[in-house]
C-alpha cells in the first residue's frame, strides 16, 4: 500500500481526474463538449503512463463483452424497478440522470461509443485498477478503484449517477481483475450504454 501511495502518476490521474469532472459539472448546459474534451485527455494521460495488454483472445474478449454489458443492463432495469417504490426523489433522480446523458445530436452517440465509453475503461480500469493491482492483492484494487471512480460523479450533485457509477465500477473492476482486458471492458461498458440509453431506454 505504501508503494501505492507514493505512485506520482497515480496520484496525478485521479487529482486531474477530479478537477476535470469538477469543471464539466459546473454548468451542465455544456455536458457533451466539455466530457468529450476531458475523455480525450485522460485517454492520452493514460496511453502515456500505462502499456496497453490484453491477456485474453478476440473472441473471447468480445464474447464475454456483449454477455456481461447486457448482464449489467439487467440489472440496472432490476433496480430501476426498485428504486421508486423506496422513494418518488429517486425517480426524478434517474428522469434528470437520463436528460443529461441522453444523446441529442448525431454527433453525441459517435463521442459516446468511440470517445466515452472506451475512456472511462481505459483511465480507471486500464491505468488506475491496473497500476493499484501491482501494489494490492485481491480485491482491494477493485474495491479502491470503484470508490475513486465514483468520488469524480460527487461533482454531478445527482445521487442516480452516483450510484451508477459504483455498481458498474465493481462490475467493470472485477471483470478487469479476473481478465486483464480493457478491451472486454469497452466492449461491455459500450453494449451496456447502447441498451441503456438508446436501444431500450428505462425511461
């Protein structure tokens, strides 16, 4: 833990992380512009700091891609059926999460399966998991890097995103901890945003 702890290049992804989520929740008009623009430069900080590998075949990777994102969509649509009954706020919490991230021009779903969903896997799934799991054993990684990943939406005020955030962490996390393949995780997170925001919509 203590080597980790001491990883500068760690330590600046999640600090650059932070600031930028900051700066594209501080006005929501300008979500789309400002999100692509901190992907594309997490993107590169990662591609810089971290060598890409895949320890797992094509046909795999995009067999168990296409299976655990309509896994997750699953059980995204479970808990969407949950979460009203505990409480109306938290169904005007996922009808204001939709409105912020539903596509609206042409040019939001090409950002959106080539910029947004292979960004968040390759930042924290492929530089801060990956660079955790040399230092950590186990599960901790998986655990550290779901609660980081999820302190940058505390920015949105939107307690949906939130705990969007976590669940597909520990999913995406785990997956990457067993596979050791950031491929797989674009693959799944980018079947998972498809069925979620464009091909069958909760709301």
């Amino acid at each position: 833990m203590k080597q980790s702890a001491t990883d500068i290049r760690l330590i600046v992804g999640i600090l650059l992380a932070h600031l930028f989520l900051y700066i594209t929740f501080r006005d929501q008009s300008i979500f789309w512009y400002i999100y692509t623009a901190v992907s594309l430069l997490l993107i590169s900080f990662s591609i810089v700091s971290e060598k890409a590998d895949e320890e797992i075949s094509t046909g795999k990777y995009l067999l168990y891609g296409i299976i655990s994102g309509i896994g997750l969509y699953v059980v995204f649509w479970c808990g969407d059926l949950l979460l009203p009954l505990i409480s109306p706020y938290l169904e005007d919490k996922i009808i204001r999460t939709y409105k912020l991230l539903s596509p609206k021009w042409v040019w939001h779903y090409f950002v959106l399966v080539f910029i947004l969903a292979p960004g968040e896997e390759i930042f924290w799934r492929g530089f801060v998991q990956k660079r955790l799991m040399r230092h950590l054993q186990g599960w901790s990684p998986v655990f550290i890097t779901a609660i980081l990943n999820t302190s940058v939406f505390i920015y949105s005020g939107n307690i949906i995103l939130i705990i969007a955030a976590f669940v597909g962490a520990l999913a995406w996390g785990s997956l990457y901890l067993k596979l050791k393949s950031v491929a797989l995780l674009v693959i799944s997170h980018l079947v998972f945003d498809l069925l979620l925001i464009i091909v069958l919509p909760l709301h």
